[in-house]
C-alpha cells in the first residue's frame, strides 16, 4: 500500500471559521463550491456540480481534462460570486502594474483530488497512477495543482490553486469538524466509486522520510492508506474467475486488486460477469422459464439483445441495491427494475431470486472486506485496548456506504467475527456519515496555504469581506445537502488557519 504522508499533522474541532472555495475531482461528477464554517460545528454550502464527460476520462492529453475543469470554476465564479469576478476583471483590465492586479483579490482555492498522489508539498503533488476508469497517460507523473493552475490562467480567472488533498482526508476532517461528541474521529474511509481510507498514525510510527516542512508538535500525521491497492499480488483477497475477467479487460490491469472486490464502479461487473456465466451455462436455466413454476406474469422470460447484462459496465451496481432492498415475497420492485434496467421481460420469482442471492454475496463479500480494512486501522490506533477511550469514532462517505442497505451492518457483523475486535470491540467502533469532506477541508487548506504565503497577508480581510457578501439565500443547512465529501478539506485548513494565528 503507497501509506502517502499528507502533511495534515491535526483536525479540527469546530470552532474554525470562515469561506472557502473548493473543487473535487473524484470519480463521475466534478464539482466547484464555496463553503461557509459556522464556527460552532455546522456549515453552509454553495455548489455547481456537473458529470465528467466519458470521453475526457480517457483522453490522449491532460489539458483537455483540466480545461474543462477550469471552464466550470469560471461558470460557478460568475454564477455564484459574480461581483467580485467581475470586480476583478475590471481592475485588470485598468491596472497597469506588472502582475496587473493585487494578490489579494484572489480566490485562494483547495483541490480536492481523488487518486493516489505523491504529495510534495501543501499545494504540489504529482499523479502516481490513475484509478477508477480514468486513463490519461499524459497526466501521469505531472504535479495536478499545476495542470489546474495552467488552465485557469488560461481563461484569466482569478484563483490559486493553493492546497491539494485526497477525498478521505477531508472526510476525516469534516467528521472531525461537525462531531460534537468529545471523541475526535481516527479515521476516515469512502466507499463509494472507489474505496480507500486516511487514518492518524504518530509520526514516529512513520518510516519512510518525510520531506518539507510541517508542524511537528502534534507528534501525528494523517496517512492516506491508498488500500485499494492492497494485496495487489492477491496473496490473501479472495479471486473468483469473474474478479479475473473484469480486471483483465479493466484500463489498469493488477492495479486496485482490492477496491475492485469493494467498490461500487466493480461490484455491478463482478454481478454482471458471474448472472452471464450461470445464463449461458448449460446446467442453468435463469432467465429461460423453463423452471418458473410462478411466472404470474406472463409466460415467456425473455432477455433482449441490447441488454446491459451483455455489455461491459452494463449492469449498474444500483440494482443491487434494489436487490437488497427488496423483502416482498413476490420480489416485485427488484421484477420491474430487472425490465426497466436490463430490459429482461417477465423474469419469474425464481429468476428473480437467483439474482438477488448472486447481488447480496457480491456485496456481502465487500462489506467483510471493508470491515478488514476498518478492523485494521481499530487495531493498529491502539483505542480497543484503551480504557480511556470510550468509542472509536469513523467517518465515512459513498454511495455504498450511504445508500446500500444494510452495508454497514454487513461491516459490523464482520467486525465482530475478528478475534482482535470481537463483540466488545465492534461496540466501540462508531461509523458514521460525514458528507461533504472534501470541500470543506479542501478550501481550508487552501486558507492554510495562503496564510503561509507571505504575499497574501490580506486575504483575510478580502475572505471577510466575501463571507459578509454572501447572500442569505446560499445557506443550505449541512443536513440538507447531497454533495459528497465536500466538507473535510477546508476544515484541515482551518486547523492549520488557526494554528498559524
Ligand atoms: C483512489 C483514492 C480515493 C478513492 C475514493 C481510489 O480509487 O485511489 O485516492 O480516495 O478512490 O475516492
């Protein structure tokens, strides 16, 4: 596992303060936002966010990409903070002084950036491979916060990319930020497109030298574990033939062995491959009818040509869902959606079933094994055995994780089952959404990182003065919003805000 040292040696508590811009880049949305810290644990939040489109996933040159990142940071600039866009654009285009305007004026700007990155600084960080269906070789090996930067100055806008964190570590800090318990959070872990987690280790539990500068006081440091990853060799995941097929014709063969057994992008194609299988065995007759003793429907199960269970991707790991979801004893929701979604006509209770059992061990095996990874970090903190502490709080953010039924207790059932944790144990652990980490800490990272820079003395004062222009109706409660992980990153950067002070 790549353990990456983030330079985040602190979390937050919920008294930080202020506004922040954020981007995050994570998977299939892109999203731009400006998040507003309360102070007293709660936040508000602004946000555009937009799909990336497929073919940018896996273009031949990066610019592309980032080009269209930076068109939608303009779009959420002019839609949501057109004043001061604006206001900018007129003192550059009437300012003659060599840099044309004041440093003050720009949006310091926190980037939430998904995929492994060797972090080389606050705001520097070069790509180490790319995960979950992106695949730009261009970017590979180039510092992201730059690609960014280039394509923004392209279109003038006025914003630094000023800091540059992975989506756990915001996760981590945005549970950190709006718990109210007294116990501060150890780890936080995304189960979503992909999976991975970033937990707080000692410094001197860190081997590999750290390079740069931060705060050593805190004797801690947020690892990002990168363990989708993990056992890429595959000397202990459990393989069946269908993990073998779909990472052989995935765009990154032998890499993410085990977020591709946990993820919601693989566990519909894991689903898909083994329903495929059993339809064209011989010995099988699902979706065939000849054993529907109650196909109450009508008499004839057919599966047409263009169905999604015939093409790569095409069974959405959201049928699972359905699947899981659905107890009747007809299994009608989970029939319907079988029409609706992968168009197979008049499926009978026993194909139906079939399915249903194929989905839940699918999914059951990915909860036991996030519940490795999560037991694994429980033990490693040192907090089991530690009467002191009376819970080990965990915060987690995804698709999964949220919307999967019974996913999380699949992980507590597993939790339990291991010898180091067992019932006690698991009693201890408290998993508990935090959405919108990334944002947020992202943005005040960024803060962090302009405090740092001694030529934005007065960002402060011109952040104020954006925080007093914000118009009442942006505020969305932090309990109303949807955006996934957009919360944590400025709170890391309020950390570092309010140390510097
Ligand atoms: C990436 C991680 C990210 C995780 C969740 C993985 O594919 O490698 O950096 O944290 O997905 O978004």
């Amino acid at each position: 596992m790549s353990q990456i040292p983030t330079y985040v040696t602190g979390v937050p508590n919920g008294t930080e303060k202020g506004l922040y811009l954020a981007v995050d880049l994570g998977g299939t949305n892109f999203r731009v936002c400006s998040v507003t810290l309360n102070g007293d644990t709660t936040f508000n939040l602004t946000y555009n966010k937009v799909a990336i489109p497929k073919e940018l996933m896996v273009t031949d040159k990066a610019s592309k990409l980032f080009a269209f990142l930076a068109l939608q940071i303009e779009n959420f600039l002019k839609e949501h903070h057109s004043e001061h866009f604006e206001s900018h654009r007129r003192r550059r285009a009437t300012i003659s002084t060599p840099s044309g305007y004041r440093e003050d004026e720009v949006f310091h700007l926190g980037f939430t950036f998904s995929f492994p990155v060797q972090q080389l600084a606050i705001n520097k960080g070069n790509l180490m491979r790319w995960t979950k269906g992106f695949d730009i070789e261009d970017a590979v090996g180039k510092d992201v916060c730059a690609l960014l930067q280039t394509e923004i100055d392209k279109l003038k806008l006025p914003v630094k990319v000023a800091a540059l964190v992975n989506d756990t570590v915001g996760t981590l800090m945005a549970r950190s930020y709006t718990s109210t318990g007294a116990q501060r959070s150890t780890l936080g872990a995304i189960f979503g497109t992909g999976t991975n987690g970033a937990y707080i280790e000692k410094t001197s539990n860190i081997k590999k030298k750290i390079e740069g500068e931060y705060d050593e006081s805190t004797g801690e440091m947020v690892i990002n574990t990168e363990w989708g990853s993990f056992d890429n060799q595959l000397n202990v995941l459990p393989t069946t033939p269908w993990d073998k097929e779909l990472d052989t014709k995935s765009v990154n063969p032998g890499f993410q062995m085990f977020e591709k057994r946990i993820s919601g992008m693989f566990l519909g194609e894991i689903t898909r491959l083994a329903i495929l299988e059993m339809m064209q065995s011989k010995d099988s007759t699902l979706f065939r009818d000849d054993n529907s003793s109650h196909n109450d429907w009508t008499t004839t199960t057919t599966v047409a040509s263009q169905s999604g269970l015939y093409k790569q991707w095409g069974l959405d790991t959201a049928i699972m869902s359905v699947a899981a979801a659905d107890s009747t004893p007809e299994l009608s929701t989970l029939r319907q959606e079988l029409e609706k979604d992968l168009n197979i006509y008049t499926p009978s209770l026993e194909d139906a079933q079939a399915f249903k059992t194929v989905a839940d061990a699918v999914a059951r095996r990915a909860a036991r094994l996030s519940a490795v990874a999560i037991g694994a970090v429980a033990i490693q903190s040192g907090l089991l055995k530690d009467p002191e502490a009376e819970v080990i709080d965990i915060g987690v953010d995804g698709s999964l994780v949220e919307h999967y039924p019974f996913f999380r207790d699949m992980i507590y059932e597993a939790l339990r089952s291991i010898d180091e944790i067992g019932i006690q144990g698991a009693s201890k652990i408290r998993i508990g959404v935090a959405k919108d980490g990334s944002g947020v800490g992202a943005a005040l990272i960024a803060l962090v990182a302009a405090k740092m820079d001694k030529s934005s003395g007065s960002l402060a004062t011109e952040v104020k003065r954006e925080l007093d222009s914000i118009p009442a109706e942006t505020g969305l409660s932090n309990t109303a919003l949807t955006v996934g992980g957009l919360l944590g990153v400025a709170a890391i950067a309020a950390v570092w805000w309010t140390r510097q002070r």
